[in-house]
C-alpha cells in the first residue's frame, strides 16, 4: 500500500539526524553547503560524507534545469531526497535533529501527482503530472479523442430538439419537421454527446482515485464540459486558453498554480468542519489552544499560513506555553499532529476561515474544558 502524505512526513520526522534542510537557488547551492559544513564541522568529525552528495545531486538537477527555479535537498544519514521547487520557496539552510517542516510540507506537496484533461477537439489528452514532471495517459484504444473521428462513431439525436406538434392533420401528417437548430446549437449538441464521452473515459482511467484534476480549454468548450463533468476532484474554474495554443511549459505553470492556491476537497471540508465547530471546544484559532491539544494528540486537522510565527515551548509536564524559549510553536504543533495521524497544511490567508494566521479541529474537546 503507497504511503499517505502524512505517514511520509511522519517517516521523515522520524530520522535520525543530523538532519540537513537546504532551499536555495543553483547559484547560491555551494555557498548553502560551505554554511552547514561550518556547523557540522563543530559535531561531525567526517561532513564530507554527508555534503558532496548533497552538492553532486544539486548541481546536476540544476543542470538539468538549466538553472531554473529552486532546489530542496534533505539529507540525512543514509538519506538523501533533491526536489526541485518553485523560485517563490523561501531560502532555508539548517542543521538540527530533525528536518524544518515546513520545507517537508512544500517538498510533499511539489511531489503531489495531479491530472489536466486538455480539451482540443482535434486531439483531446490526459496527462499526469507532479508540479515537475509530466507523461500523458494513453485512453482506450476504441475512444475517440477527436471531434471529428466521434462523429464517425457517435451521433446525437438532433430530430428530437427540431420535432414539433402541428395540431390537426395537415396533408396527412401528424406532425411536420422544420429547421430551428442552429448550426451553433449543432455543434454544441455534438460537443456536449462528445465531452459525456470524455467525462466517462476520464473516470475510467482515474478509478480509485482522488488526484485533483484541471480542465483546460477555451471558455465556451470549459463551460460545456462542466456541465457533464462528474468528476468530484475537478478543481474550477480550469485553465482558459486552448490547450494546442499552449506550450507544454505553460500549461504545466497554469495548472500547478491552480492547484498550489486551491485547498484539496479533505482540506475544504475540515475548514467547512471548523466553521461549524469553532467556539464550541472542538475547534479553535488560538495557538496555545492548539499546541496543547497537538500534544494530546487531539488535532486532526492543522492550518496555518506560511508567514505566520509564534515563538514559545510547550511544558509537556505544566502543559502550558512558556514564552522563555524561542522555538516555533507553529512547527511543534503541525509536527505532534502529524506525529498522531492528524493532516497539517500550509494555505494562502484567502483560504484561511476570516483570514486567521492559524486554526485547527480537534477530534474531542479537551476533558477539562
């Protein structure tokens, strides 16, 4: 069975260290490692074992990039992950016994597989992607992926929309046929019989599934397709634009911003559970809440933007916020609620309920609320 988002951070919570958390550009790479090896050189008494690995894989994923973007290196004793990653990631270099989580979070989410069904009425594709990689997923051998070659195959019945009553009988006919469909109205008719087909032929191929899928395609082509659409993992409103018009590269750069700035449907309904929830002991905004019942192993579901900061330590044995110590407690509370099986997520302030920098549900109210 493939690993949950969580289970995989969870894993890599777990590590042994020293963990190693590197997010920079290709240029500034070597600088980043010459900064750990300085640090680990005060602990480690061999770093290179651990640092030329990490500075070969960078810089060949950089070549292979020719430079675009950012690079994410995790690297630990006998683990060693290079992610490519949007130039908007903040630059992280750290050294500690655990890797910085909110690096995890954008490494797991660039790694996240999702789906783009381009309409084109001359070669509709599915392709399967991460934020960096993309292949196409071949339909069955007997779909049609055109227009054109559906219409050999298929015909919608366009009599039943030009059929009317004529009253008494005129001539001996019942009934007379006459010309009300336009050609436009045609064309959609086919169109629509043609998007059924798609729709169905996606839901085969994403059986099981709950990938989020983006539809792209010109306007007028996006609002016949959703409206056979049944795929509950679409994620609107698409990307506008014909996909024959777009490079791989653009369609690609729409599509992962699309799905970097709209929550999943499991995220979407724990914040719909919040609202519902909050002043009522099982859901709360205030991070001395949250930490606490991260802790307890209470929160199943944990938000918080990525510039928000609350610096503290959680007294395990008092369980309250000392403010004496400045560590996260932003980091402490989504690492104890991925530690018991809760979901933790970075989301923009417009997907935050009333913009709030952190808010969490919890699984039961506390005992002693």
């Amino acid at each position: 069975m493939t690993a949950t988002r969580s289970e995989s951070i969870r894993d890599l919570l777990a590590m042994p260290g020293p963990c190693i958390t590197i997010v920079t550009s290709a240029a500034a790479l070597p600088d980043a490692i010459e900064h750990v090896r300085q640090i680990l050189s005060e602990t480690e008494r061999h770093p290179d074992a651990l640092l030329e690995p990490m500075l070969d894989a960078g810089q060949k994923l950089a070549a292979d990039r020719k430079g675009r973007g950012a690079v994410a290196i995790l690297r630990a004793p006998d683990f060693l992950r290079v992610v490519p990653v949007g130039s908007d990631l903040k630059p992280v270099t750290r050294v500690g016994d655990r890797f910085d989580l909110r690096t995890l979070l954008e490494v797991e989410a660039a790694e996240a597989t999702f789906h783009i069904l381009a309409l084109s009425q001359k070669r509709t594709r599915l392709l399967e992607r991460t934020q960096q990689s993309s292949c196409e997923i071949a339909f069955s051998a007997d779909f049609a992926q055109s227009l054109a070659d559906f219409k050999q195959t298929d015909k919608p019945d366009h009599d039943l929309n030009n059929r009317s009553s004529a009253g008494p009988d005129v001539g001996g006919m019942k009934g007379v046929m006459f010309g009300t469909t336009t050609d436009r109205e045609k064309k959609d008719d086919y169109l629509l019989h043609f998007f059924s087909a798609i729709n169905r032929a996606v839901h085969t191929l994403l059986r099981d599934q709950s990938t989020p899928l983006i539809v792209a395609g010109v306007e007028s082509e996006l609002a016949l397709y959703h409206r056979v659409n049944t795929y509950r993992f679409t994620l609107e409103p698409g990307v506008h634009g014909s996909p024959d018009a777009m490079d791989g590269t653009e369609l690609h750069s729409k599509a992962r911003d699309l799905v970097r700035s709209t929550p999943p449907r499991a995220a979407l309904e724990a914040l719909a559970e919040y609202d519902k929830k909050v002043g009522t002991g099982h859901a709360s905004s205030h991070i001395h809440e949250i930490v606490q019942a991260a802790f307890e192993g209470r929160v199943s579901h944990f938000f918080f933007q990525e510039d928000a900061k609350y610096e503290g330590t959680y007294d395990t044995m008092r369980q309250r916020v000392k403010h004496s110590d400045p560590n996260d407690l932003i980091e402490a509370a989504a690492s104890e609620t991925i530690r018991h099986g809760g979901e933790a997520r970075i989301l923009a302030a417009s997907s935050m309920p009333n913009g709030v920098p952190v808010c969490a549900v919890f699984r039961y109210a506390a005992a002693h609320a």
